[in-house]
C-alpha cells in the first residue's frame, strides 16, 4: 500500500454546527473552497478538532460523505475513524473507503486502554481488513487518548501486521524528534507533524507534511515559517513561529479549546459552537479573543479581512 505523499498544509477541519449544536454540514462546501484559496493540500475529518468523539456514528457518516464529497480531486481526504468500540470503527473504516475517502485513521480506544504495541495492532486489524484498498495512518495523540505507547515498536509491529499501514499523524510535540528512527524502522512510510506549536521543529526535521487545527485559518503564518526556512532564513523562520505562538495563546487564554473553532469566525466563516463537554466560547469570550487577535497584527499576519469577521 502506497502513502499519500503528502507536502506542506493539512487542516484538520471543524464540524460545523448550528447555535444548537446539531450539524450544518451546508456550510462544509464553503470551509473545503477557503481552504483551497489557501493553498492546504489535504484534510483531516472528524479528529479532534472536528469534534469526532463527540458525534455519533451516524453524525461522523454525514461528516465524512460531506467532506469528502466536497473536497473530491481538490485536496486528499483523511477519515479519523477511532472509538471506544472497535466493531464500530471497522463500519466508520468501510464507510470511508465506501464514499473514496483517501486515507483512514484512528486513535486507540480511549476508556479500555491497550497497554502493549502487540494489544494496539491486534485491535486495529479488524478496522484496516473493512478498508483493505484504503492506506491506513495510526493516530498517536497521548495526550488526549491516554495512551502513549512506543511509535518505533508500533511502527515496526504494524508493518508486519496491518497490510494497509502507511504512517502515523504524530500528535505529540515533545518527542517529535523521532522522525529519523520513525523513518530507519519504517523506510518509504510517511509521517505527518500533529503539532502546530512544534511546526518549526517538524519542518526542520524533515516532516514533509504536517497535520493542524490553526491551519484552517493560519496558513499564512506556516507557509511563511517553511517558506523562510528552505531559505535559509532561521531567524525570519523562529520569528513566524513565534507568531504562532502568540496566536494560540490568545486562542486559549480567551476561549479555551472552543477557539479552535471560533476562529473561523475570524475568517468570515461561522461553524458555530463546540459541543459539549468542550465548553462554548460566549459571546464576550470571543470579542477578547477578536481583540487580542487585532492588538497582535494577526489579521495583518494572514492577510484577512476585518470586515469579514462574523
């Protein structure tokens, strides 16, 4: 099974809701045609910036046929398919490969926790067997799956039992140095940066690609971080970074894990609110996050207009 060779931005999209909390998959066609003006290069759906734990099976089909049927020959399509109940993560796996998506991930089961690389292979077989045209990317992501297992075991390990293994989406910024061992145990495999806080470690490392939450909205900043990089620029480079930085703290000191979201209010596209247990943003929350993003020259930064902040 051959990766998706993927290069520079994948957004791991939102779900847009309405004020109620229920899908307004509608708007998926307008969030798919922005990013495309922005130059990401894939998608990633119903992970945890999309909200995926906090939908239900039917919910995460309508996500994904959306998604992938609006990004379909624009950007490649990555279906995050992991739950608590892995029979139900092999129907959410068949269903990606069923609508063309063109790659399935999965987190671990996050309340019975493997405790053993053999443990997590073993429960993935049956989700790659329902997507067996489909390259498969595990999903290391401890921090919010409690499950912070070796990736160079699990990499060699999944080689020799998932027949669809392709890589992993590395969400774990402190030990995103791993890429060459990653890359010596598993030649020709690919590994997609998670952090966006790390982007600049991940680029200079080699990742070729990285997958992110602020890149729905940030583009900019990142492909001037790269962009300043391949040139040799390092201090131009840490300065964009640093940009980042500042971003993503005025998002979480304003709004929380909610800001991940209400920042596509930023960009004139309303998805609406997080749904439970993430706490909504208020509306006063989100002004101080608009105002914190002004002082900061963000809009500047990403060359977005004001006037089109809903």
């Amino acid at each position: 099974m051959n990766p998706l060779n993927l290069r520079g931005l994948v957004a791991a999209v939102v779900t847009p809701m309405d004020r109620s909390s229920e899908l307004k998959l509608e708007l998926v066609p307008r969030v798919v045609d922005y990013l495309e003006s922005r130059g990401i290069t894939g998608i990633y759906i119903a992970g945890s910036t999309g909200e995926g734990m906090s939908l239900t099976d039917e919910e995460r089909r309508a996500v994904a046929e959306a998604y992938v049927s609006a990004a379909k020959g624009r950007m490649k399509t990555l279906v995050q398919v992991g739950h608590n109940s892995l029979k139900a993560a092999a129907e959410l796996a068949g269903h990606a490969e069923s609508i063309g998506a063109d790659a399935v991930s999965a987190t671990p089961t996050g309340y019975f926790k493997v405790g053993s690389e053999k443990e997590l292979v073993e429960g993935l077989v049956p989700l790659v067997e329902a997507a067996p045209k489909t390259p498969f990317y595990y999903y290391h992501i401890p921090l919010l799956s409690g499950v912070n297992l070796d990736p160079i075991k699990l990499t060699g390990r999944s080689m020799d039992r998932l027949p669809t293994f392709c890589g992993i989406k590395y969400s774990d910024g402190g030990s995103l140095y791993h890429l060459s061992l990653l890359q010596k145990v598993g030649p020709g495999l690919e590994f997609m940066a998670g952090s966006d806080e790390a982007y600049l470690m991940a680029a200079a490392q080699g990742f070729q690609a990285a997958v992110g939450s602020t890149y729905n909205y940030a583009a900019p900043i990142y492909d001037q971080v790269r962009k300043a990089l391949s040139g040799g620029d390092f201090e131009m480079a840490r300065l964009w970074q640093q940009r980042a930085l500042e971003m993503i703290g005025a998002m979480f000191e304003t709004c929380g894990r909610a800001s991940l979201k209400a920042m596509m209010q930023m960009v004139g596209i309303d998805c609406g609110p997080v749904r439970r247990p993430i706490e909504p943003a208020g509306e006063e929350q989100i002004a101080a996050l608009r105002k914190r993003l002004e002082d900061l020259g963000w809009f500047e930064w990403v060359g977005q207009d004001r006037s089109v902040v809903v």
